[in-house]
C-alpha cells in the first residue's frame, strides 16, 4: 500500500526514523558545544588582566579601547612603552600595529577585556 507520496508504508516509517536520529544527533551535537564553552575557563582574571596592563605600558598609556570585528583596538600614547613580545604572548594571533594603535585578538572574548581594561 502506498501513501499520498507514491512511497510504501514501510519507507514512510523508515523515512520518520531516520529523521528523528538525525534531529537528535544535532540536537545532542549543539548540546556538547555549549557545555563545553561552558567548561571553559576563562583567561580574563586579574593576573591575565595585570600581565595585559604592564605589557600596554601601563592603562595610562592607554588612551581608547575597542572592539572590532572581534579583536581589541587599543590606542597609547607612547608606543615605546608598549612591551610588544608581552603582548604577543598574551594574543591568541599576531599583534598588528599601524601608528600608535594596536590590534590584538585574544582567546576569549573581547568585550570582556575591554571592560576589564576600562575599569
């Protein structure tokens, strides 16, 4: 017997699991992925936080933060008193400078080190 879209009884049901196993391993798949950003320590604390001031030449060599496009656009005063292999270590990529502003990407998220260095 077939239904209304000419396939057997059998493939229908067949069909319908399929479906169901893969609406559930997705659904299971995005389930890990948030637990596991969940379980993620994050390296925004006060030692990471300190290490990023001293390597900026101090916060009051920084004169603007921002946050583009997911990396931190830091404007000093002084270059010279930026510690750039410091800063390298900190950054998850490369540290690019052009005139007296920096932009880095660190492993976690940007706005949370923006607020950390606006307090």
């Amino acid at each position: 017997m077939k239904n209304i879209y000419g396939l057997s009884t059998n493939m229908s049901i067949i069909l319908l699991v399929i479906g169901i196993a893969v609406l559930l391993l997705v659904f299971f798949a995005v389930a890990f992925v948030v637990a596991k950003r969940k379980g993620r320590k994050s390296l925004v604390n006060e030692p990471f936080i300190a290490a990023l001031k001293v390597a900026l030449g101090g916060i009051e060599n920084v004169n603007n933060v921002e946050v583009l496009q997911g990396r931190l656009k830091i404007t000093v005063e002084d270059l010279d008193l930026v510690k750039l292999d410091d800063l390298k270590t900190l950054a998850e990529t490369g540290v690019f400078v052009t005139g007296n502003t920096i932009k880095v990407l660190f492993k976690e998220d940007s706005e949370l080190v923006k607020k950390a260095l606006d307090k």
